[in-house]
C-alpha cells in the first residue's frame, strides 16, 4: 500500500478522533431523569367538635323558655315583672325529672302558658358533666345550697327581683300541666305581695278572718319544724305523728287559700 495513502487515511482518523472528542466534552449535556418530588402527606381532617345537645339555653333568656343564664333570667324578670321558676334537676339521671319533662314541659298546655306566666331557669345536676357548661358549675351547687333543695325535682318560684322566695313545689305521679300550673298559681295566689292587694279589696271581717288562717297556717309549720329539730326515731309512731301534722299543715294551706280564692272572685 503506498505509504502517502496511509498516511492520509491516518490523519482523517486523527482529525474524527478529535472532533468527536470536541464535540462529546462542549454539547449541552441532558440533565439526569429526576423521579418526581412526593406529594406531601395528606392532612388528616380535623376532629369536629362535638355538638352538646343542651337541654336549656346556656345564654340569653326568653319567657317560657328554660335557660341555664340565671343572670339574664332574673335581668329579664325584672323587666316584665313576671316571676321566675328554678328547676332543680338530674336531666340524664332523675326519673321524677324525666317524668316532669314528659308528662308536663313538652307538652303545648304547658308552654303556651310558660311563655306569658313565667321566666324559666334550668339548674341542672347530670352525671354527664358535658351537659352542663363549666361556668355554671359551681353556681348551680350554690343555688342548691341557698335553697336548701335536698332532692330532685325541686321547683322553686322566685318573685321578679329575683331574690324573694314564693315558694316551691315537687313531682307527681299524676302530673299533667294543669295540675302544675294549678300548683304554681297557687303559691303565687299566697305570697306575700299577692295576700297584700286582695287584703286591699276585703272588708274588715274578710281581713280578721284571712289573719287567723294565716295565723293557724304558721303556728302549723311551727309545730312541724319544731317536732323535726328533736329529730324523732323512724318508728311506726313517729311516721303516724309526723303524717298528722303533715295534714294539719295541709288544711291550714286550704283555709287560706279559700279565702284568698273569694277575695279574687
């Protein structure tokens, strides 16, 4: 082979070597295939508040319309002049309660009369203690306290300023809304402010009568309170004894209340 051939054939081979090699280390190199980025985790939902299924209001007051808000009950009193009515209940647990609830509160008689005759407070004991919010803790075993309330239901009616006790009231088997109603105008038909104005429209016989009811009246609680305070065994005797004074208390309520019926009519 001629030599100057070879020689050509060489220098070509040289010259691609070369080239290829400029043309390897100055292209753009292709950055690698990244693997795409993980999504981020996904956020678990948040937990929804439980909804508390009150059995009263826990702000504000309405007439006819129980409330926890003792605060707003009473400011809501004194602006309509009606009277408050405090229930002192076990709502998950009191099967009196529960009884009142069904037989009396959520029945239309009951409610249309509420809302034109009274302001009312709900002052619950559950043993869920959710049901009750915590700022109302300590208060309602303080109202419980106050009113000496030594069993559940106990309904106590309070005059519009909210501190004047009318009186108070319990369960019955066979509660219905006119027998409670019956009950409440009842203590509102004796209270002070009540026998006052009547006393007004009587003659001065009709007032020297309603004096001495009154008077029999207390002299009857007397008697009673005074008999407990020696705190008497539980003996057949006693039980007979205390049911006797319980009556004589009863007809006593009776008498008054006659005489306070006439003055109305």
């Amino acid at each position: 082979m001629n030599r100057k051939i070879i020689g050509i054939g060489l220098l070509a081979a040289t010259l691609a070597a070369i080239w290829a090699a400029f043309v390897l280390f100055t292209r753009e190199k292709v950055p690698p295939v990244q693997a795409p980025e993980a999504a981020p985790p996904a956020e678990a939902p948040a937990t929804p508040t439980p909804q508390i299924d009150y059995k009263a209001a826990i702000e504000g007051a309405r007439p006819g319309e129980w409330t926890m808000d003792f605060e707003a009950a009473k400011a809501l009193a004194a602006e309509t002049g009606l009277p408050l009515l405090l229930n002192f209940t076990g709502s998950d647990w009191c099967g009196w309660c529960r009884m009142m609830d069904k037989q009396v509160f959520s029945q239309e008689a009951w409610k249309t009369y509420a809302k034109e005759h009274f302001v009312l407070v709900w002052i619950d004991f559950p043993r869920e203690k959710a049901l009750v919010p915590e700022k109302f803790v300590e208060r309602n075993t303080k109202l419980a306290q106050a009113f000496e309330v030594g069993g559940f239901p106990t309904f106590v009616l309070l005059d519009a300023d909210g501190q004047t006790r009318l009186g108070q009231t319990g369960a019955s088997r066979d509660a219905t809304p006119e027998r409670f109603i019956a009950a409440l105008e009842e203590i509102l038909l004796a209270s002070d402010k009540s026998v006052a104005a009547l006393r007004e429209t009587m003659t001065d016989d009709q007032q020297a009568e309603l004096d001495a009811a009154r008077e029999a009246q207390q002299l009857a609680r007397q008697k009673l309170d005074d008999w407990l305070r020696t705190e008497p065994e539980q003996t057949e005797e006693n039980v007979a004894l205390q049911q006797g004074l319980l009556e004589e208390i009863a007809h006593a309520d009776e008498a008054v209340l006659q005489l306070l019926r006439s003055a109305v009519k």
